[in-house]
C-alpha cells in the first residue's frame, strides 16, 4: 500500500484531475468529439452542462496514440478505472477489471466496435467474452464510455459499464515496421483513396510473439480492413468488411507448488499443447441521416447494422489430472457462431411547455445462432464428446430518454428500456428460454457554480446468462436467470477546479441478483450468488503547458456476497483497489515534427482469492512508457519499455483445486499464477506519406 500511495496518490494531490474526459452520449457513442481547442494528448471537451453523470466520457485518437500499450487490448486502460490483463496466451480475449469487478473476459462491460457488438452471448469460453484481438489500433478513432446501468441506449452486459468504440474513415498512406524482444514483429500499413463521391479506406497488420515462455506463444495473426464512406459522421454513410485470423500456443495460470518444486520455471507450463485458434470475418454499415421533412423533421437518425461469423478453438488444462489421472484434464472449448443484428435511433429538440429538452428514442436487436462444444483432449486430439448444443438468441431493446432543462442550472436525464430475450437450446442442455426486464433510468444535475456540477444517478441493468446454464437441463438446473438484473447509485461531482485543471469525483453502489463466478474445472464462468459493491472513483487532470498532460484515476471498493452463506462473503478476484497515472508529452517541436510519448503506471490492488478471504492475491505494479520523434516528411522513430523496472508480480491469480501426478486423487487446493512479462523494448520505424 505504502508504495502506491507513493506512486498514485500523491501525484493525484499535487499534479490534481481530469480535463472533462467525457462527452454526452444519446445512443452512439463511438463518434470522436469535434472539438475547437485541443489540450495536449487528448481534445478532452468539458463536460459541464452536457453531462449526465460525473463517470462517463470520451477519449480521443491522440491519447489512444500515446498510451503504451503492451497489447491491442490494453488501449481500453485509457478509460479511468479500467485495468486490462491476460491470463493466458496472447490470442486470447484479454481480463478486465473495473470498480471492483473483476469482469472476467468482458461480462458487465458492454464493448462495440464501429457499432458492431463484441461481447458474445453463451460462450465457449466464457459469458459476454470480449476479445479485441481484430482491431488495429492505428484506425481507432476514439472510445466512449459510460459507467453504471443509468444510460437507456445501453443494454446487455454493459450495468457496470461500456465502451463504444469508433473507427477511421480515413487515414494518411503510411508504413510501419516494429521489432522488439520476445519475439515480437510487426508490420502495419494503411491508406485511404478517393472512389465516386466518397472514400475508399484500406488497412492491414501482421503480428509475430513469442513472450518470455518456455513453450513459445508463437502467435500468428493478421487483420484486415476495407471501409467506403460518404459524407460526414453526422451524415453520411460507410461500409466496413473486417477480417482477423489467430493462431497461438498457451501459458494459462499455472499451480504455485509445481514452480516451488522445480517441475516448471517461472515462465514454464505443465501443458505446452495448450493455445487456441481464432477467425473473425465481419460486414457492418452505419448511417447518420438529418430529417428535413415530415413529421420527424428537425431530427437526427443513425442506424448501423452488422454481421459477423466466429470460429474458435481453445485447449486448456487448468487441473492436469483431477478428472482423468491418465490422459489429462485438457479440454477443446469449440465454437462456431453467427450474429447479426442493427440498432435505429431518433434525436430531436423540442421545446414544450416553456423549456428545452432533448428526446432519443430507438430499437436494437440481435440474433445469434452458436454450435459450442466441450471435448476432452489429450495434446490437442480429441477423445470424449463431453458436451454438445446448438443455441439460437433473438433479443432486442426498446428505450426512450429525455434530457429536459428545468432552470439554468438544473437539468434532469430520465430514460426507460425494455429487453426481451428467448433462446433455444437443442443439445447436451436443451430447453427452451425467455425473460423481459423493464429497466427505468434517471439522473438529476445541478450547477452550482460555473465549471462545477454535481450529479445523482439511479438506474437498473443486467447482463444475460448463458443459456447452457438456463434451461432446466442445464448447470443450474434452471435456477439461474436469463436476465441477471442489477441495480445501481451513484452521486458524483465534476469541477474545473483551475484553467487547465479538472476532477471528477464519484461514490456508486451496484447490486446484482447473480454473480458470474469462474469455474476452472471447465474453464467457464456460471451463474453465482447475489453481489453488492461499494465504491468511490477519483479521476484527474492537469495540463500545466501546451505540450504536457498529467493523468491520474484511483478507484477504491468494497464488495461482498449478499446471501449470508457459511461459505464466506468475499467475492474472490474483487480487487479493492485500482489506480493509475499517466504523463503526455505531445507535439514537442516544429509543427508535425518533435517529440511525442506516454508514461503509465497501473496498479492492481491486493484482493481475495476464495470466499472467506483466507487466501489472497498480492495484486501488481508496473510501469510502461513509449517515445516517438518524427522528422519533416513524415518519417518516425519510436521506441516501446514495458515493465520498465521488471517488476516480479503475477498478472492474475486464481485459487482452485487441480492435481499433478503422484498426488491424492482428491487433489490439492494451490494459487495458480500467471507472471507479467518481464521488461521488454519494442522498436518501429514509420512512414507517412
């Protein structure tokens, strides 16, 4: 504790708190913020009388650019509070933290890329699994984000929080190269050209990692994009074709007392078949459309719709021999998937009865049709069908919200929506699944003086369970809902303390029916027992000159089980604490030429491992940075540290049952860990033309 309160807390107090790094966000989310003044990594617009909470914002390309990020991933820690980091192999959908929650591969933090869902429903893997893995993240052209279940246009998975993030419709032709150890290569290039009356945009990337692993990850992957669009974000159209190909060997968390006894290094894995392989292909289009007649005129409409098919393939032996002593507990989680879905939204100012308000009202559905498979394995060759469904899911949302101003300095934001989702399971959990849930949302703002607000919020959520777990065959026998329903507070305030210097200041509550809990005997989470957590998040900054930004958000939180049992009221992998820090240093130079780079330091607070709090996890620190110099004509140089002083902790920790050969058949209980990678450098030459 001593060390990060060294670390974060004091450059919290004396550097101080965050330019608004928020927009308002009616629905659509992902579109970058038009903004007159820019303040060193990012355009962060103030926030003060748009805002509906003091938690949620936006982030601009410039600040994506600098953060060092390790992996693709990672660009989401820009969002304050927001901790991303792996536990196994890197082609793998990354562990997300965030006020106390840990999400697991993405359950609770709904994520959308160019309007396009990421979080997959009654996963192999995984409830809401979230892998960014086919992003690029040269052509990402902002995130917005929200906290809390208190935003109407928002749905599944995103009561703790959600991301929406926007893509390019054009980029300068460049090239870039990386090289780096541990095995890291890259090539990247993009390029935009002019067809008919719109923009045709092409990009590409190739990666190559092996990590510091005994067994290499020898990760494979390539993306590519091609987008056409016409006109402007506010009208206009595009059309965008993805497609993403992994293929990777796997370090998971591995068994303390197998390192202890020498069987593994630090870095070694007692299954060195472990990996995964993964395909994404995609079509998605967006519209953004002012109405000038009719009866909707003076309205705006914005529509997107997609399609998307997945494969994946993961092998993973979290518990060696427990189950099956003589060929391994390995196992194929095996996945192929359709989704596809749209949203329509309307926005409109009107003035009734004397005052102004605002009106966004919209539709969303969804239907994805999944063949998931569990089969155990021995080196990757499959001996026992263990589990065998064909699930469908249609859903979709309904909202309403408007933001009425009562008096200069009073304003309300009241929203309502209503879900429906049914499903249909023809397999090993058959059965047949339904559930609405009617969700009414609301925040009142005052300002009570000029550059300061404060906000008190109140809204219901949820996130859908998978339907394996449902249906009256199912791991639950049907206890489970369909719906976990969560509720939130929250009472925040948002203040321009001084020019250049800005806080925000939040105190929340969430409550949730069910917990999703992780299973390591299959690698899977499932419905769990009733949850509530308590909190309070402090961001923060201060942009003293023109060319630099300091950056500091810590959020603290205490969260138990609600329901009483003997077993204990910890919730295992809840951390109680997160915090991190970040320095900016932009345009450092003639104009388009200079210096640019980041500096990060994430922390990772202890937390419990089981129930009764017995066993803990130390939590981690570490420190990242980049540095970039451009020369006139567009040539870059720049240079990536990750963990810059090596730091020994574990990237996540778990504790479970599993056993090694020669132990009782009943097994042994033991912390198993997955170390962060030790101190690396990446180098990249680029070039735009």
């Amino acid at each position: 504790m001593g060390r990060f309160f060294t670390g974060i807390i004091t450059p919290l107090l004396f550097l101080s708190s965050p330019t608004a790094l928020a927009a308002c966000m009616e629905g659509d989310a992902s579109s970058p913020a038009t903004l007159d003044d820019v303040v060193v990594t990012a355009a962060r617009r103030d926030l003060i009388g748009t805002a509906a909470t003091s938690s949620q914002g936006v982030v601009v390309k410039e600040e994506l650019d600098l953060l060092p990020a390790y992996r693709v991933g990672q660009m989401l820690e820009t969002v304050p509070g927001l901790v991303v980091t792996s536990h196994s192999g890197e082609g793998k959908a990354n562990q997300y933290l965030l006020r106390g929650f840990n999400l697991d591969h993405g359950t609770d933090m709904a994520t959308s890329v160019d309007g396009m869902p990421v979080n997959m429903r009654t996963h192999a893997h995984g409830q809401g699994y979230t892998d960014l893995n086919f992003v690029i993240p040269e052509l990402a052209s902002g995130i917005g984000y929200t906290k809390g279940p208190y935003f109407a246009a928002q749905g599944d998975f995103s009561a703790v929080g959600s991301i929406q993030m926007g893509y390019l419709d054009q980029i300068p032709a460049q090239v870039a190269l990386t090289a780096g150890t541990l095995g890291y290569r890259r090539a990247f290039a993009a390029g935009t050209t002019a067809v008919g009356a719109g923009q045709l945009m092409a990009g590409g990337e190739l990666v190559h990692y092996d990590g510091p692993w005994d067994h290499p990850d020898n990760l494979r992957k390539g993306n590519a994009v091609l987008r056409y669009g016409q006109g402007e974000r506010d009208d206009g159209f595009s059309v965008t074709a993805m497609y993403y190909r992994a293929l990777w060997n796997a370090t998971t968390d591995q068994p303390e007392r197998a390192i202890a006894q020498g069987l593994i290094g630090r870095y070694g894995t007692l299954d060195p078949t472990d990996g995964g392989q993964a395909r994404r292909m995609s079509l998605s289009g967006t519209l953004a459309t002012p109405v000038e007649a009719g009866w909707l005129a003076g309205g705006q409409v914005t529509a997107n719709a997609y399609v998307i098919n997945n494969q994946l393939t993961l092998w993973n032996n979290f518990t060696h021999f427990l189950d099956n002593p003589v060929d391994g507990d390995q196992h194929a989680q095996n996945e192929s998937r359709m989704v596809a879905g749209g949203a329509v939204s309307y926005s409109r100012p009107v003035s009734l009865l004397g005052l102004d308000h605002e009106i966004v009202t919209g539709l969303d559905a969804r239907f994805d049709d999944v063949h998931v498979d569990l089969r155990a394995t021995k080196a990757r060759v499959a001996h026992a069908l263990l589990s065998d469904d064909n699930v469908r899911e249609a859903g979709g949302g309904a909202y309403a919200q408007a933001t009425s101003h009562w008096t200069p300095w009073l304003r309300t934001v009241v929203g309502v929506r209503e879900d429906y989702l049914t499903a249909t399971d023809h397999g090993s959990n058959a059965g047949v699944v339904a559930a609405r849930l009617f969700q009414p949302k609301g925040s009142a703002i005052a300002t009570l003086w000029e550059g300061t607000e404060v906000y008190v919020s109140a809204g219901r959520g949820f996130h859908s369970d998978d339907v394996r777990g449902v249906t009256p065959k199912g791991a639950n026998g049907g206890d489970a809902p369909l719906l976990a329903k969560a509720t939130g507070e929250e009472v925040g305030i948002r203040s321009t303390l001084l020019p250049n210097l800005t806080a925000t200041l939040t105190a929340f509550q969430m409550d949730f029916v069910s917990e999703l809990t992780y299973d390591a005997d299959v690698g899977q989470t499932e419905a769990g027992r009733p949850s509530r957590r308590r909190g309070l998040e402090l961001n923060t900054t201060y942009a003293p000159v023109g060319w630099l930004e300091f950056y500091g958000s810590v959020a603290f939180s205490h969260a138990r089980y609600t329901d009483r049992d003997p077993a204990g009221s910890f919730i295992p992998d809840a951390p109680k604490l997160i915090g991190s820090l970040a320095i900016y240093l932009r345009d450092l130079g003639p104009q388009e030429t200079g210096w640019s780079g980041g500096v990060e330091y994430r922390y990772f607070g202890a937390h419990p491992l089981i129930e009764d709090n017995s066993v803990r996890s130390s939590g981690s620190q570490e420190w990242n940075l980049t540095a970039n110099y451009t020369l006139e004509g567009g040539l870059r140089f720049g240079v990536g540290l990750y963990n810059v002083f090596d730091s020994k902790d574990d990237a996540a920790d778990y504790y479970y049952t599993d056993r090694l050969k020669g132990e009782p058949a009943e097994g042994v209980g033991d912390l198993h860990v997955h170390p962060l990678e030790p101190r690396s450098v990446r180098f990249t030459v680029g070039k735009v033309f």
